[in-house]
C-alpha cells in the first residue's frame, strides 16, 4: 500500500476510533491525559507499521490491542497492577495466580462496557471545572480525533494556544481527581448540560462562524451532529439530548441554502426553500417526537434545546417564509426565556414579535434592550434594529445601525453583508 493511501487511512481509523480507544484506556488507568497518550502511542505504532503491511481488517481493534498492551507496560512499570485490579473490582491477583494469568484477565476487561466508557469520556471531557473554551478543544480532541492544527484552524485560534488548553485541561482533571464516571441522580442534569452546551458550542461556530473569512463550517457542525448521535444513543432516556439533536439536524437542514454562490451569507427569509435538506429535516422533526415523548413521560416541561427545536420546526414545516407561524415562534420564545432569561433570546424575541404583529412590537422590545450591558458589544442588536427601522421606512437610522453592526462583526462575509444593507437605505428619510 502507498503511504499516502496508509496515512489517509490512518486518518479516518483514528476519526472513528480515537474516542473508543481512549475511553477504554481511560477506564484503566484512569486519567484521561494518560490514556491519551497510549492511544498516541497506538497510533504512532500504526503510522510506522501499516504503510509497509497494510491496513488490518479490523483497524480499531488493532489500534486498542497496541493500547492495551502499552496500558499493562505502565502498570507494570509502576508496581500499581494489584490496586488498579482492585479498583475494577477485578480479582485478578490472588493467592496461587501468576502475573501472566492476571494480565491476561486485564486485558480480557478491557474489552466490555465500550459505550459505557465513552459516556464517561463525554461527561469527564465536559466537566465543569474545565473552562468552556477547555471544555471545547477537549471534547474535539478526545472525542472527536481532531489534531490540535484542526482545531486551531476551526476556531482561528493560534495553534500554541490550543496546545496549552488542552494540557491545561488535563492537569486540571487530574489536580482535582475528577472521576472517570457518568454522575448519577442531581449531579446529572447539570453535568448533562455542561455537555451539551459544549456541542451545541461546536456546533454553532461550524453554522455561523464568529470570525475569518468563511460564513459557515460545516466540519465542526458534522462534528458537533455526529458527537450529539452518539449521545443520544448512550442516553436515549435524557429529552434535552434529543432536543439537542433535533434542533441541529434540522438547522443544518439549510446549509446548502445559507449560502450564495460566491459564499455570501442567505438570510432565512430569503432562503430558497428547495434546496433544504428533507431527510435532515425529518431527521430533525423524529427528533423532536422523542424529545417530546420522553419529556411527557416523565412529567416536566420541555427544556431549552427541545423549545429551540420546536422553533426550527416552525420553520421547517413552512412551505414558504409568508407560511411560517411566527406567532407560535414567539409564544415559544416567551417560555424560553422564562427558563433561560438571556438578553439574546429576547433578541430573538422581538424578530418573532416583528413578524407577527408588525415592526413596532419588536422594536419597542428592542429599544427596552439597548440599555443591557450585556449586549454592548453584541452586533445582532444594531442588525435587528436597523431591519426593524428600514422597515418602519426610518431608512437613515437604519443604515447608522447596519453600519455600527458591520463595524461590531468579525464575520468578513457578515460585514461585507451589512454594509451592502446600509448602503441600500437611502440617504434620508423618504417615505
């Protein structure tokens, strides 16, 4: 086999494998910045070994056999083999039993509960001691398979500065000893949605990309996408992964459609509605039954993502934009913001208020806005509100506002668009 085939790959083994491989090593050695090593270790021996012999036919298991056995060296090395047994519940050394016997045991252990130890790798990778911007670049990491380089260039951070999160990151899981475990009965819901705000962290960035050239970057939404199947499956009884799921099948229904032919940004309500993607919208709306389902059966209300997903749904069964519900949009943005009060879900808000009841409603929500520091800053406010003016037929306060907000972007696609919008209003008030 070329090398350049071998390396190729190499690399899609290690996008679908990495997390399998570092989860089980994980549930050995018990410290994730270690496992990650081993399962480095795994892919370097594969780097050297399969262009000269081939890709095996079952390249996981190869990679997690390399693992392991690397795994029982360093508990060898360090005389640690009888406690690390004891921690797995393992009587792996007992009196009359060889070393040999006992390693063989180990290795035998390493082979269960793979699913369950990649949940454990989710809810570690996400735990809330980490920062966000840590708690991102590990999940891509670990979970993801993404090289540091990948995650630098998705997220037009420097490369050295992801470097150092990530180690970072490990050494804090380590210094406080966090446990390689999904948490169980109150600890849950809120772990759960340290994890989840993570996805949906990745997921955005690939959707609306907050800086650099591009509008959109579909890698880290398929990232995000596949990371939130993946849960879903090792949780299918928790509704706000569904909604999560649903909520991002169906937004990333549109990417064909958010973008024009030289890569300029479509707005929704000018999207052409053919080019939506109708498996991921139906994708999207199973989704939402479970979510829905799920949520019913146990009696609580839907949470955040379920309610963001009933939202995109409106938007999904409207065959044209004049058919969209926007009344319902905005009573379901009035209970979300009862459950998640935010500044931008208001925001959010006032458009639904807009279009259903006309341009003043939402601009009165708007100007109650303008005041909250915690939108200074942020350049969907002026954009809103100079939609909401050029509307009004207030043309020359709305191009001010389309200027302060391209001024407020670090989208270049974005910019280029709201400065095209402030010079399409005319110079003065016209009527």
């Amino acid at each position: 086999m070329a090398a350049s085939q071998a390396h190729r790959a190499i690399d899609q083994v290690w996008r679908a494998e990495s997390a399998r491989v570092t989860a089980g090593l994980a549930r050995v050695v018990r410290d994730i910045g270690v496992a990650e090593e081993l399962a480095q270790d795994a892919l370097v021996a594969a780097l050297e070994q399969w262009p000269r012999e081939g890709v095996p036919d079952n390249p996981g298991a190869w990679l997690m056999a390399v693992g392991r056995r690397r795994a029982i060296d360093l508990i060898r090395r360090r005389e640690r083999l009888a406690r690390k047994v004891e921690e797995l519940g393992h009587e792996l050394l007992t009196e009359g039993r060889d070393d040999d016997a006992a390693l063989a045991a180990l290795e035998d252990s390493l082979d269960g509960g793979i699913e369950d130890d990649i949940l454990r790798l989710v809810f570690t990778a996400c735990h809330p001691v980490l920062s966000t911007e840590a708690r991102v670049a590990l999940t891509l990491r670990l979970l993801g398979g993404l090289r540091t380089e990948e995650i630098a260039r998705a997220f037009l951070t420097g490369e050295a500065t992801v470097a150092q999160r990530i180690v970072r990151a490990k050494r804090a899981l380590s210094d406080a000893r966090v446990p390689f475990e999904v948490p169980a009965g109150a600890e849950l819901a809120g772990r759960l949605s340290s994890v989840l705000e993570v996805i949906y962290l990745i997921f955005n960035e690939g959707y609306t990309a907050t800086a650099g050239d591009d509008w959109m970057r579909p890698a880290l939404c398929d990232e995000a996408l596949r990371l939130g199947r993946v849960l879903a499956g090792l949780m299918p009884r928790e509704p706000e992964v569904h909604g999560l799921v649903a909520l991002m099948e169906i937004q990333a229904s549109r990417s064909a459609a958010r973008v024009g032919p030289s890569g300029e940004p479509v707005l929704l309500l000018e999207q052409d509605r053919g080019r939506w993607d109708r498996a991921a919208i139906g994708r999207g709306l199973a989704a939402l039954e479970r979510a829905e389902a799920t949520g019913g059966a146990t009696g609580g209300a839907p949470g955040p993502y379920t309610l963001q997903a009933a939202i995109a749904a409106c938007h999904a069964r409207a065959g044209r934009a004049d058919d969209t519900d926007w009344g319902r949009i905005a009573a379901l943005y009035e209970t979300l913001v009862r459950q998640v009060p935010s500044p931008v879900v208001e925001l959010n808000r006032a458009v639904a208020l807009a279009m259903a009841f006309g341009p003043e409603a939402g601009l009165a929500l708007v100007e109650e806005l303008a005041a909250d520091p915690a939108l200074k800053g942020y350049h969907l406010l002026p954009s809103v509100r100079g939609d909401l003016l050029f509307r009004l037929g207030r043309t020359a306060e709305a191009r001010e506002e389309f200027q302060r907000a391209a001024a407020l972007t670090r989208n270049d696609r974005e910019r280029t668009l709201l400065l095209s919008r402030a010079a399409a209003c005319a110079p003065a008030d016209a009527g």
